[in-house]
C-alpha cells in the first residue's frame, strides 16, 4: 500500500454493519475503530481528554461534540502506521467538519438498506434476557416458539427490538446522516451501496475496495 488508507463506514441500526465491517478487516487488513471502543480506551488510559469525557459520563450526559473529536484525533494520532476503518464517528455533520481538520478520509462507504426491511430483520429478535442468547423468528427461530432451547424460559422481545422503536431509530438516523452524507458527497467521497442483505452487497463492496487496497482474501 503506498498511502494508508482511512474510511469511515456508515450504516443505519440493522444495516449489516457489522457484518460488512468484520470482512472488510478480513480480506483488506484495516485497523478496526469504534469510537465506543476509543472512548473506554481513553477513559481506561486517564488521559486528559478522557477524564473529560469520564465527567461527562458520569453523570448521564452525552459527551459534546468537541470532545468526542478530540478523543478521536488523539487515538487516530497514534495509529500513523496502519490503515484503518472507523465505526461509529462521525455521527454529525459539525463531527465531520470536526474531524478534517485533523484527518483527510479517502472514503467514507454508506450502507443504504430500505428501512422496512431492517424494520423486518430486527422485529423478529426474541432475547433469552438472563444468558443473552438471541433468537429470529426467520432466520434462527427456537425450537420451541417463545422459548430458550436450553433452559426452556421465555423469550422476550427488548423495547429496542419492537417496529415502533426501530422506526425511530431510523428516523433519527436519517435525521443526522443526511447533512453529514451530503457534506462526503460533496467532497467525491462517498460511495453509496445499496441491498437487502449483507451477503448481496458485500461482494460489491469487495470489489470497490480492490481498486483502493490489495485484498488478501476472496469476496465470501
């Protein structure tokens, strides 16, 4: 790779997300980001931004916009030898702007799933709450109806999981990427992939990054 490659990849709740970031990592090597995973790194390190952002936390509000930037660009300072692929930020378009002043992203990929669809995959999720094991109605259904195939309890269907919230959900996510995909466009950077599920897209997606970054691995 002559330049380390920097994306950011964006994707609605339900989108497959993590789906298409995981064999990303696998077949092109990026470094994985998440900036929940960077915010406890942070924390967990004391550094100053962190402990700013631990106060924040702490006391139940979100971490400002300003901060969250600088926890970013503190932990993306650090990784000047590897190319990588952030999750996760920026949420905003005030973020994005945030963000270029101290990274210049060379793709930024979108994950456009209708939303009836993901309001589909995501209302079949039924959760055995006292071990976390998830079950679909469709795609990984319990032995029985209702209930855990081990312990024989019920299956209860998370707030999170019902129609009506995954449909806010993405109504706020609409609400907040719109200006931010708007601004990537303008910049010649954004690359929208759209599907129904993971295993469509991700061979399109594979193949668009060859053209940016040697694969180490076949598009399944």
């Amino acid at each position: 790779m002559s330049k380390l490659f920097k994306m950011v990849i964006l994707g609605a709740p339900g989108s497959g997300k993590g789906t298409i970031s995981s064999r990303i990592l696998r077949d092109f090597g990026l470094k994985h980001l998440s900036s929940g995973d960077i915010l406890r790194s942070q924390v967990l390190k004391k550094t100053d931004v962190g402990q700013m952002a631990e106060k924040y936390m702490k006391s139940g509000k979100l971490v400002p916009d300003e901060t969250m930037v600088k926890l970013i660009s503190s932990e993306l300072a650090g990784m000047n030898t590897s190319a990588w692929l952030l999750d996760g930020f920026p949420r905003t378009r005030a973020q994005a702007e945030a963000l270029s002043q101290h990274e210049k992203l060379d793709l930024v990929l979108s994950l456009e799933v209708p939303d009836e669809v993901i309001i589909e995959r995501i209302k079949g999720r039924w959760t055995h709450l006292t071990s976390g094991r998830i079950y679909h109605t469709e795609f990984n259904p319990p032995k029985e109806p209702g209930k855990d195939d081990l312990t024989g309890e019920p299956l209860v269907q998370r707030e999170d999981d019902k129609a009506e919230s995954v449909r806010r959900r993405l109504e706020l996510y609409a609400a907040n990427t719109g200006p931010l995909k708007a601004l990537y466009q303008e910049l010649g950077i954004l690359e929208n992939f759209h599907g129904t599920e993971s295993n469509e897209i991700w061979p399109r997606v594979h193949k668009y990054l060859q053209g940016f970054i040697p694969a180490k691995g076949g598009p399944f």
